[in-house]
C-alpha cells in the first residue's frame, strides 16, 4: 500500500536486514540513510565535497582515516 502513496523512502536503522526487507517488499525506491553495517549517504557526502577542495579525484589517492570498522568505511 505504501508503494502506493510515495515515491521513495528513505532508512535509518539499525539492522541492514530490515532496509534490504523493506526494498524488496515496498516496490519504491530505498536508501540507505544508516544502518549498523553501512553509511552510503556519509561516504557519498564526503566524496562529493573532496573536489570542491583538492579539484577532481581523477589520479589522486584518496584515505580513509579513523575506525576502520565502522560503517562509514564498510560504505
């Protein structure tokens, strides 16, 4: 029904398991705006803004640094 109502939805929860859930049985469009496991809009925020900066990360090398074993990094 809600596939119905909406175009889109956006997540912030806890287990990965219940955005894949809720992207399989919604028939919108999901994003993963946080979960336990992963930080996709985080990571993509942070990318975005590195030419604004430093110009075109075409040829650069890019790092991570920080916990290795959070979310943003898993994304």
């Amino acid at each position: 029904m809600l596939g119905r109502m909406i175009h889109g939805a956006v997540i912030r929860t806890f287990a990965q398991a219940d955005v894949e859930e809720f992207a399989r049985f919604s028939g919108v469009p999901t994003i993963n705006a946080l979960t336990d496991d992963e930080h996709p809009c985080q990571i993509l925020a942070d990318i975005f803004h590195v030419p604004g900066k430093a110009g075109p990360i075409a040829g650069k090398t890019v790092a991570f640094i920080g916990d290795g074993a959070c979310n943003v990094a898993n994304s």
